[in-house]
C-alpha cells in the first residue's frame, strides 16, 4: 500500500545547515565531475559554527596543546569564543595549533599515536567537514561503513555474515601498516581537489595536515600522514581509501561473475569472495600499493571461515547449526573479551574506598555500551559468563567493605544487584535485542 502525501502530514522541518548539506549532496550527486568552487564562505556561516561546536562540545574530550578546555571557554563564553574563530576563518587570519600527541596503550603491550588538536581546531575542522563532507558521500560506494552519515559498525557486521551465508567462505583479512600516519599528502590532496576548487578550504585543509605534532623532543611536521583524533581525519581517510572502493568496483569483482566482496569501515576491511581467493589477495595488494598503502603481512591473511576470523571486534566462524545446515555464527572475539575485563578489574576493585553503590553508576554505562554493541550477535553465553564475572567482582568489594571473610563467599546474588541497585544486566541486552530481532522478523 502506497500512502500518499496529505496536507495533514507534516514533514520534518530541516536546520539551515541541513537544508545545506542536502543541496549540496544533491548537486554532487546530480553531476560526478563538478568542482565547487565557492564553500570557504559556507564554513565561517554562524549556523555552521553553532552545530560544529555542539557536537564537539557532545564529544568532549581532552584539552589541546593550549590547555584550554570546555569548561574555560564557557566561562570565557562560548558566543565570544565562536565571533573570534569567525572572525578568523573569514579575515584570513585563523592558523592551525600543532596536535598534541599522547600516547595509547594497546592489547599487545604496544602503543598507538593519537593527535588531539586544541578545540578551536577542533571546531573549525568540524565546520568544514560539515560543508565538505555531502560532496564526497555523493561519490562514497555502498560497501563502505566507516564514519559515514547513517551507517555503523553493525551494518559492515551483518554484511560479512550474509556473504558468509551466501557462500562466499573464503576470507581475506586485512591489515593496514599505520594507515593513517602514512597517507601521502599530495595524494591526498589531489583527491580532494577533485571535488573542491576552492583554494581557501583548499589551503585550510593542507594547514591541518602540515600543522605538525607536539611531543616532548619538540614539534615534528611530515609529508605523509593525517593526525588520528583530528575530526576531520576519519573524512580524509574515507576519500584516500576510496580509490580502493572505486577501483574494486570498475572492476566487477562484486558481480555474480566474480563474487569478492569487498567491507571496508575506515582502514578495517575484509574481502569475503566464493572462489579464487589468492587472486583477489593479489589484486587487492596491487591495488593498494597504487595508491601508496602499506599492508601489515603479518596480520594479513586468506582463511576459510571455518577456520574463523575477526573483523571490528567480532569473531565469525562457519558451522553446522543443529539441523546439519551450515550457518555463519559470531560473537564477541577474544580481545574484545579479554579488554572489557581488564577495564571492569580497573573500575570495580575491592581496594577502592568508594562505596559500591557508587561504582555501579560509573561501571553502568562502560557495561551498556559494550553490550549494546555486542548484542547483535550470538552472544548470549558470553554474556551470561560475563555477567557472573562482573558479580564476583562487585561481591569482592561488597565483602571487603562489609568485613566478610572468604574470597569465594557470594555476599549478595545478582538479582538484588540488578533490580535493587541498577547494575545492568549484560545477558538481558542479549535477550532484548534477540526479541527485537525475532519481532521484526515476524512482521
């Protein structure tokens, strides 16, 4: 049933800065070639500045390499903040701080770069993706998930298991050596000049890249590479790695002649293919090695799906379900697991002062977020163990503040923790989002 369009319906009512970004989406779309020419005086817009800053402001963060946070630009007064940083985008003055880089502690001992740039960088970065980014969603392929308008993780998750599902049994997984600290710039360049003409987002654009990063020996400045943390970073990762996406489409991989599927989120991706995987292997390291990438060989690899992989913290494996059929299964990997442990023994520790009452509220949205990421999958016995791992937990620090002797002694059960004292529970995710899905199902 077709429902038509009545004068009692009332469409959504679209901001001034939507209403732009869908013109300029539907302009990009209408015509491949097009070059735009004038947007600089798009990105200075106040309405423009107003949404850059509250989504910054919603995704906080740490200060830059000026110290300055949140809190001392709303004391300082966020309209003043935001007429001095338009005032230097449209007078020409405005000039990139150095990123401030802070080191990351990886699973493996290692440790990862990330740049945080001072928040009026971060603003003016968010201004100008806000402008930019509908030019290259136009041009975007459909297998590409990562930081993208209206597309997730789960979305490149389920897309990997229906593949697997299909038939196509054989994977290649991909790992990028430091992808995003070995971008060419004037690669990178040239393709977003591509799209835009304007020299002034032009040259903005080139400042962040060029602005260098701020460490203890001094500040260093590279030819290659976009700083991880920039806002505007994932945008340029997605517009390099693009050629791959174009590339694999021109040449028909996709079809049913050739069945290699390729899922990309950011730098993750797997190809899921139903036949010739090596050669598939070696057109995707042709390809990459065009555009200047690097592949991690000992990461990547072609497996069967039988044998199991992990593609954006989620394990797939092909087996027999109960009636004999072969079924792609996926749940939470190993890492993932081990991670979200590590961080609950850091959070929940019986040598804490804290009263636990106190710890739930502050454990509570570590534990909802995991589990709502996780609840897609077949994960319901990984849940139910992590549940009784987080209650022994909390009962360690009940026991220790309460002075109960027995380590294994259970003070209190989880029914009381969960409809007493809120602790979420991860095993009823699982179970609402499996009725979620069986509902939709059955419509």
């Amino acid at each position: 049933m077709i429902v038509q369009k009545t004068e009692n319906v009332r469409e959504r009512k679209l901001t001034k800065s939507r209403l732009l970004q869908r013109k300029l989406y539907c302009a990009a779309k209408a015509d491949g070639n097009r070059r735009f020419g004038i947007l600089f005086d798009k990105v200075y817009r106040w309405d423009i500045l107003e949404v850059a800053w509250k989504m910054i402001r919603a995704n906080r963060g740490a200060s830059g390499i000026d110290r300055q946070s949140f809190d001392d630009i709303e004391t300082y007064g966020v309209e003043k903040f935001l007429r001095e940083l338009q005032e230097e985008l449209q007078s020409g003055k405005y000039r990139p701080q150095p990123v401030r880089r802070v080191m990351i502690p990886k699973a493996n001992g290692k440790s990862r770069p990330l740049g945080i740039p001072t928040i009026k960088d971060r603003v003016a970065q968010m201004a100008v993706k806000l402008v930019i980014e509908p030019l290259f969603e136009a041009d975007f392929q459909d297998f590409s998930y990562g930081f993208r308008p209206q597309r997730s993780a789960h979305q490149a998750i389920k897309e990997v298991r229906k593949y697997i599902n299909f038939g196509c049994e054989h994977v290649i997984e991909v790992d990028l050596k430091s992808f995003f600290d070995s971008i060419p710039q004037d690669k990178l360049m040239d393709l977003v000049a591509r799209r835009i003409s304007d020299p002034r987002v032009l040259k903005i654009i080139k400042s962040w890249l060029t602005a260098g990063v701020a460490t203890e020996a001094g500040i260093t400045r590279s030819v290659i590479g976009t700083p991880q943390g920039g806002v505007i970073s994932p945008l340029l990762a997605n517009i390099f790695l693009n050629e791959l996406d174009r590339e694999w489409s021109k040449r028909d991989y996709a079809t049913r002649k050739c069945d290699a599927h390729l899922v990309r989120y950011a730098d993750d991706m797997v190809v899921a293919c139903k036949w010739r995987p090596e050669f598939y292997y070696k057109q995707l390291i042709e390809i990459l090695n065009t555009l200047g990438v690097e592949v991690n060989a000992e990461k990547t690899r072609v497996v069967h799906a039988s044998e199991g992989f992990d593609f954006l913290g989620i394990h797939f494996r092909l087996a027999p379900s109960y009636a004999g059929k072969m079924n792609c299964y996926y749940w939470p990997s190993h890492k993932s697991v081990t991670n979200f442990k590590k961080t609950i023994r850091e959070m929940v520790n019986n040598r804490c002062a804290v009263d636990f009452e106190k710890i739930i509220v502050a454990v509570n949205p570590v534990i909802r977020g995991w589990g709502n990421y996780f609840a897609i999958t077949n994960a319901g016995k990984c849940m139910w163990d992590l549940d009784r791992f987080i209650c022994e937990r909390f009962n360690r620090v009940i026991a220790r503040a309460r002075k109960v002797r027995g380590a294994h002694q259970s003070v209190m059960s989880a029914k009381v923790l969960y409809e007493q004292f809120g602790l979420i529970d991860l095993y009823g995710l699982a179970k609402k989002e499996a009725e979620c899905r069986t509902m939709n199902f059955n419509r």
